[in-house]
C-alpha cells in the first residue's frame, strides 16, 4: 500500500479543478436561461455520497440541480455494478434517452461510477450507446469538471476510465438533500475480496481518511444544523489500518461524538471479522452512538461462508451477537443475507434460517445471488435450480417477515424519540422519522418538527414501518 501522503490528490490538482469549474461557470453565465442538471444515482450509500459531489462540482459551474430530465440540458446516471438488476435498469435508461437526444441536440449525457470501471461495460456503450457524450469511473470522479468542460467547449465524446488502487480527493464542493441526517465518508474501497463481490475490482483498495478531514466535516454539518451523522465506508471496522498514526474506528467515533450539535452517530457497513470489542464497548459506553448494527451475515453454512471468503464462521459470527446483544440490550440489528450462492444446497440454506431465528434481526437486505463478470464466484457452478432458489428466497422472507412483525409489535403503546426527517413517503398528510434504532415512524404533525426530536406514541405496528401520534 502506497503512504498516505501519495495515495491524496494533490491540493495543487484541485485548485486546477476549481479553476476548470470557474472558467465553465463563466460559459454557462452566457447563456440565456442558464443550465439545468439532472443526476440519477443506482446502489449503495457511497454511491449517494459521490452524487452529492457531483452535485456540489456542478452547481460550482453554474448549474440547476433539477428532478426533471425532460428539462435538463445535462443528465448524469451514477451507476451500481453489484447487481445485474442495476445494470439493465442503466441500459435500458440509457437506450430510452436516445429520442431526447434527437429532440435536444445540445443535450450532454454522461454516466459515470461502478460500473463504468469494467472494461466490457465501458465498450459496450462506446459501440452500443453513441448518443452518450462522457463516460467516466470512480477513480476519475475528482476530474469531472475537466472532463466536462471538454465536451462543453470542444463537443465530441470523453471516456475516462483508469485501472486504480484509488486515491482519496478532499476539499471538493458537495452538496447534500436538506434536512437534519448527513452522510460523512470516513474511508473507501475494499480489501476483503469475497468471492461475489466486485467492489474491490471498482472501488479500489481501502484508504483512510485522515481524521481532520472528517471531523471538519462533521462540524460544518452541524454548523448548517444537521443533528444525524452516517459515517460510511465499505468496510467501516479497518478504518485506520492504513494510516501512519495510531487510530481505529472506535477512536474516530469517539472523536465524532465530541462535536457539539451532532445527537446521532451511526455507520456502515461493518465487517463481521473486523468488529471488535473495543467497538462494541465504545458503542455502548457512548450515548450518541445509535444502537443500531447492520452487521452482514451474508449466509450461515460454514462452507458456503468459506467459499464465500468471508472468514468468518456461523459459531464465530453467532458469538459476536451473543458480545454485542448483552453490552447493548434491546439493539436493532439488521443484515444482507445471498440466497442461492452457487454450489448452496437446500440443506446448507437450512443454517441461514437457524441464524434468522436465533438472532431475530429487526430487517434484513435479502437477495438472490447475482452473477458479477470478473469475482472468482462468477464461474463456480450452481447445484440447485433458479426455482429452488426462488423457493427458499421465497421461505427466507417468510420466516423473516414474521420476525419483524413480532419486533415492531413489542414498541406498540410505548413512547420513543424520533427525529422528523421530512414528509411521509407514504402520506403526504404525516410526516416521518427514524428512532434511534433506525425504524421508520410514520406521524402527523406541523411541518416546523421537521429537523427536531419528538416524543411519539406507537399506535401501529406493521411488519416496516411504525405509526404514532406525538405526544408532550
């Protein structure tokens, strides 16, 4: 692993980005009626976290951030290469904005992120897709404004994909959704290398950042009023193994909670062979953590696990809940869980069942096993049929639904604390938040709680969400 010094962006090649940024702004202060983008973001957190600095970069040049594609002039999709669904929902996408082109010659599209990382992604909308003008990856992510200012000014097509460790860019504009909850990236890329997962092959290898950057971060968001933090990383619990001073991720959290007007902490994802004591200790020692864990399980046969290279076993995983559920009682726990890894039989898919039952998460994040060109598990054989698969996807979530239903009920008639995200999703009549274990509660009430605790009665429990009334 390079130092921490060579894997930064140099300060100078961002000021060269920040100059780029003022030149396009110029260009586009010219043109009648000004310039509106549209970003479209597929996957995971971090996914929405590199959207928001995109959205920051292209506000910096000029542009209007708008939720109508039919009006914009640039359209933008972060794309999601770990599942196959995310990926044709992009072609199709994709293929679909072909007439607005024709409609709107001006238009620039560009597609950027995950999946732009692989090659064959990569030509296949070289060939394929010619209305497409900037085709960019991750590791390029930094040098957006320059790759569109060359469309802007010279026209033509940018594809700009480079095969990296990955480097870490700080000091770039961002600019996040209002409201009360933020995302902070402590770190990026991964080094676990399980053998379905192409983050690695995409994200790079993992790299740190460095703690004042994060905790300047943190305080600017608490200046602006933000009261929830989410640190993010793909693997949250290495936080620091890279860095030249003594840190982990159970110190940073520390260090986090000491800001003042940050109430919440919370973050993912953990590693399940990386979480450690002293984070669990810290955890429940510090008020502000939110005692809630998303700790991916993934499967719960130890040969599947092995092949899975996810080094860890049922028993091992099975004794860090025991740790974590008897520092933290009442914890909400959640998970990922694959169903039809290939070479899983049904009776291996036996074990993630007594794993459900046992533990009793409050959610899970389930999903039949996708095929990823380029992982190691991409050409293992499957033993059971697409069918088979489906019948115990189907019997998962059963067991499951049951689990969360019955967590639900027992906050029923109880008073929790909330913070109002926002409007209901659901109602435009109530508004919604999460508890401090990441449930949604669904509430009316004046639109001024939003942003502040409230004190709600459960008066509902269904099997996802909660409903409630606020009470003094």
């Amino acid at each position: 692993m390079n130092s921490v010094k060579e894997r930064m962006i140099a300060p100078e090649e961002i000021r060269r980005q920040k100059e780029i940024m003022a030149y396009v702004r110029d260009i586009i202060s010219r043109t009648e009626g000004g310039r509106k983008a549209f970003i479209e973001t597929y996957g995971c957190q971090q996914n929405v976290s590199d959207s928001e600095t995109i959205s920051g970069m292209l506000c910096d040049m000029g542009y209007t951030i708008t939720k109508d594609k039919q009006e914009a002039d640039f359209i933008i999709y972060n794309t999601c290469a770990v599942r196959e669904n995310a990926e044709l929902k992009v072609y199709g996408n994709l293929g679909a904005l072909k007439h607005l082109k024709t409609k709107k010659p001006n238009l620039i599209i560009a597609v950027c992120g995950c999946m732009m990382q692989q090659e064959s992604v990569k030509e296949q909308i070289r060939k394929k897709y010619k209305h497409i003008d900037i085709v960019f990856g991750t590791h390029s992510l930094y040098r957006f404004p320059e790759i569109l200012s060359k469309v802007v000014t010279d026209g033509g097509r940018v594809f700009d994909v480079v095969s990296s460790d990955g480097a870490i860019a700080e000091d770039l504009p961002v600019k996040r959704e209002e409201g009360p909850c933020a995302w902070v990236s402590v770190m990026y890329g991964c080094n676990n290398f399980c053998s379905y997962c192409i983050v690695p092959y995409v994200r790079g290898r993992e790299r740190s950042r460095r703690k004042e950057y994060i905790l300047d971060d943190v305080k600017e968001l608490a200046l602006k009023g933000c009261k929830e933090i989410t640190l993010l990383g793909q693997n949250v619990n290495s936080y620091g193994n890279d860095l030249e001073e003594d840190i982990d991720f159970a110190d940073l959290l520390e260090m986090v909670c000491t800001v003042d007007g940050i109430e919440r902490v919370r973050f993912m994802t953990s590693h399940p062979k990386d979480i450690s004591d002293k984070l669990i200790d810290t955890m429940a020692r510090e008020s502000k953590i939110c005692k809630q864990l998303h700790l991916p399980v993934q499967a719960g046969n130890d040969r599947v696990l092995k092949t899975m290279n996810r080094k860890y076993t049922k028993a091992s995983y099975l004794e860090k809940i025991r740790k974590i559920k008897e520092k933290m009682p009442g914890i909400t726990l959640t998970t990922d869980i694959i169903v039809g890894f290939p070479g899983e039989t049904t009776e291996e898919f036996e074990d993630t069942l007594e794993v459900l039952r046992e533990v009793r998460y409050d959610t899970i994040f389930s999903f039949i096993y996708s095929r990823r060109p380029g992982t190691p598990a991409a050409k293992m054989e499957d033993v059971i049929s697409p069918e088979e698969k489906k019948k115990n996807f189907d019997r998962l979530l059963e067991v499951q639904d049951v689990i969360s239903k019955e967590k639900n009920l027992e906050l029923q008639g109880k008073v929790v604390t909330v913070l109002t995200e926002g409007k209901s999703k659901n109602n435009d009549l109530f508004l919604a938040g999460r508890t401090e274990g990441g449930k949604t509660v669904n509430f009316q009430g004046d639109d001024s709680l939003i942003g502040q605790f409230v004190q709600v009665e459960i008066t509902e429990a269904k099997t996802w969400s909660l409903t409630g009334r606020v009470v003094d």
